[in-house]
C-alpha cells in the first residue's frame, strides 16, 4: 500500500465525456486537522511527481509546519498512485486511458477535501509548476474556500510555446519503437532516455550550465548529469503515465470548464485569495511575462519571480538551498496575511 491513503471516487465522470470507473485519488497528510478545521493546506504534486516529491517544503521550523498545519498532498491523475494508465483496469488502461484535466484534478481533489475530511476553508493551496496550475485551478473554481494561494513556476493557462516544448518532449519518447503505440510490454527506455536529453535543455538554465553549476551538484561531468540526473529521472515514470500527464499540462487552462467557459481574463479575476505568483526569472517553458499577466488580472496577487538561475528548477524539489529558503519565506509571509 505505501505511505499514503485512497480515497475511492467511485464513477469520476471526466470533463472530456468518459467515465473512471473506481476511479482512484491518492494522498498523504502531514500534521492533524484542528478542531475548528481551519488550519488545511492543499499541496498538489507535480509532473511526473508523487507526494514524497513534495516533502522538501514540508517539516519542523519551515513554513509547512505539520505541528501547526494539516498539509494535504493529493497525487495528480496519471502519476501512477492516483488512477493512471498504468493501474486501471481494462478497458481504459493503458494508452486507451482517457484524457484528463486540470479541472477533473482539482474536483476531484475538492471532494477528498469536503467529502473525507470535512474542510470548507482552506488555508493555503500552493503547488510548484503543474502544481501551480492546479493552484490557480482551486483559486478559479473555489474562491470562497481558498484564502490563499502560492503557485510557484507554473502558469494558469499552458502558453503556445510551452505546448510546443512539450512537442518535442513527446516525440522523442514516442519515437521509440519498443512504445507500440502504447501497447508496450516493457517501457520504451530508449525513449525515455531520449526524453530526459530533450529536457535536460529545458529544465535548467542556460546560465546554470554556464556556471557549471551541474559539476557543484556533485556530478564528475556534463554527460554524467545528462545520464545520472535527467536519464535516472525519467526512467523511474511508466511512459504512458508521462503521457497522460503531458496531455493534461498541454492543455492546461483553468477557464476551460463550465464555469468560466473559456473566458481567461474572468477566471483570473475570479481568484480572490490573497496571492504571491512565483515564478522562476529563469525559467525557459513559464516564463515569468504569463506570470506577470495573469497577476494583474487576478485582484489580491503579488507578482514576486524567484531571483535565481536554476531555470524551471529553481521550485523544486529542493534542488537548491538558497531557492528553497526564497520559497519558504515566501510561504510564511503569505500565511501571516
């Protein structure tokens, strides 16, 4: 079973028409529930992530204090924990596992809160890159249960050059003939591997390789960061989980639901909470200008880019000290409002 929890959704009637059947949302939670119910934070995981992925900003003396708080970190659909391709059942396993939204995320995520736990407000929701944009999602959808909001590197809506990035991610990791269309027998890890080089450009600045800040990390060469860090990255993940999650940050747009029916501008200004919006000054696929935009449309945000050349990774997972104190003050700050 693992150190988490399930919560059993039942029939979870997807946005895009199909229905998961014992359709599955995994989580963790850190600290207690006071009495009042009023201390929960919601901490959504990230692509290609799962709840331990999160746990670098959770502990004693940081800003996500479990002595204080109680921190809910749900697993994304398609993470392999919560229902992904890779563990439900036929006739939707597999690639014939249907597409899901950040909207089926966050209602579904919604219901553990209000259904398991009981929680009509919410302290604080936060989340690094698709995390984020489950952030702005809750913000969107449940503005009068969401007092707070942090998302940091991830923007609300997947711009037209983050889709294009991810393009190439995907072709690289489908180019593989062992893939089958998805009907593989054993993961394509000629693909993944060329998934990860592909990334690699991507993740991480250009002045992060220009200060060789790969070599700082502990590792003997650039090649051995290639293969070491982003190959050993990517080769854990079940291609078709990494697929289906990639489907849903492309598509990644948190008007696009029956609620704010495609109208961007009012969903951002339908984000009440106060807000610090995140992002990294370097990062290549959410760069801050997405994030500067939706600040000033959005009524209680503060536009703060984390001042750091970690590129994309400057939010995680705890990759550098310096970023993660910026993040952790950050959160602490927003939680005194």
């Amino acid at each position: 079973m693992g150190d988490y929890e399930i919560f059993e959704l039942g029939g979870f009637v997807l946005q895009q028409g199909a229905t998961l059947r014992g359709a599955k949302l995994a989580y963790k939670t850190y600290g207690e529930l006071n009495r009042s119910k009023d201390n929960a934070i919601v901490y959504p995981t990230w692509y290609s992530g799962q709840h331990y992925d999160n746990e670098w900003l959770i502990g004693e003396n940081m800003a996500l204090d479990p002595r204080k708080y109680f921190i809910i970190v749900p697993n994304m659909f398609g993470n392999g924990l919560s229902s992904s391709p890779s563990n439900t059942e036929p006739p939707y396993d597999r690639a014939r596992f249907p597409h899901v939204t950040l909207y089926d995320n966050v209602t579904a995520q919604h219901r553990l809160v209000t259904e398991k736990f009981g929680i009509k407000k919410l302290k604080l929701v936060l989340g690094w890159s698709m995390g984020a944009q489950q952030t702005f999602q809750w913000g969107a959808l449940y503005p009068e249960m969401v007092e707070r909001i942090l998302p940091f590197c991830g923007s609300a809506r997947t711009s037209r050059h983050n889709f294009v990035f991810l393009e190439g991610v995907k072709a690289a990791l489908t180019a593989d003939d062992a893939w089958q269309n998805g009907w593989y027998e054993k993961q394509p890890y000629k693909g993944l591997r060329a998934m990860a080089r592909v990334y690699a450009g991507w993740g991480f600045s250009q002045a992060f390789y220009r200060e060789k800040l790969d070599l700082k990390m502990g590792y003997s060469s650039l090649e051995d960061f290639l293969v070491a860090f982003w190959e050993g990255f990517f080769l854990r993940r079940d291609a078709n989980n990494l697929l289906a999650m990639l489907w849903t940050w492309q598509h990644g747009d948190i008007s696009a639901n029956p609620v704010c029916h495609g109208d961007f501008e009012k969903a951002l200004r339908s984000i009440t909470a106060k807000a610090i919006v995140m992002p990294g000054q370097t990062d290549l696929y959410f760069p801050p200008e997405d994030n500067e935009y939706e600040a000033k449309h959005m009524p209680n945000a503060e536009f703060r880019p984390i001042p750091s050349i970690w590129g994309h990774f400057a939010g995680g997972p705890g990759t550098n000290p310096e970023d993660v104190k910026f993040i952790d003050k950050a959160i602490r700050e927003l939680l005194s409002r």
